[in-house]
C-alpha cells in the first residue's frame, strides 16, 4: 500500500514550490534561448497549474487559493519590474490565471 502525504507534508511542498517558483522569477535571466515565441507563457502556465493543485492538496480551497496564487503572481511581476534584467509583462499575469484555471479544472469534483 502506497502511504499517501498528510496535510502538512502537502503545505510544506506548496511553501517550498512557492519560494522556488519566486526564485525562478527574479533571479538574474540565465540567457538561455526559448525554443519558440511566448514560451514563457507556457511555463508560467504550467508553474500556476502546479501551484493549483500541490495547494488544493494543502487543503486550500476555492477563491481563496485563485486569488491568493493570483496575487503571488502580480508580486512576481512587480519584483520583476525591480529585478536589472528582468521585465514584469500582464501576459505573464494572464497565463499565470490561465494555469489556476487550469489546476482547477483538474481538481473540480464532479
């Protein structure tokens, strides 16, 4: 039988993935290249579906956990607006709501 986390392993992993989501966005750019136009989007989609679903899994809930992770997501930006070489964008708002929709979708009981 598989042992399945409690609660407080699962909000443990949401601050961490939370605090590594917000390292990635301001740390100095690496340079590396996408390989297509606006892959970014892709990525900020994909760390929000995943912020959905490790917090739904922490037992958050709803509105809450939306506008919570969607505030996170105007922080990320306005950092980003004070980070040399970084550029704070309201695509990258967009597809951060684009993922919570996303994760909740994935997590809406039937």
């Amino acid at each position: 039988m598989i042992a399945v986390p409690r609660t407080g392993t699962w909000r443990a992993l949401f601050v961490g993935a939370l605090l590594v989501i917000l390292w990635l966005a301001v740390r100095p750019n690496a340079g590396a290249e996408d390989w297509f136009d606006q892959a970014d989007k892709l990525r900020h989609a994909a760390a929000f579906a995943l912020l959905w679903l490790v917090g739904w899994r922490a037992g958050a809930r709803g509105w809450m956990l939306a506008a919570g992770l969607l505030v996170f997501g105007g922080l990320i930006e306005g950092l980003q607006s004070l980070t040399p070489d970084r550029e704070p964008s309201w695509g990258d708002v967009v597809a951060d709501a684009v993922g919570v929709a996303l994760g909740a979708l994935a997590t809406r009981r039937r």
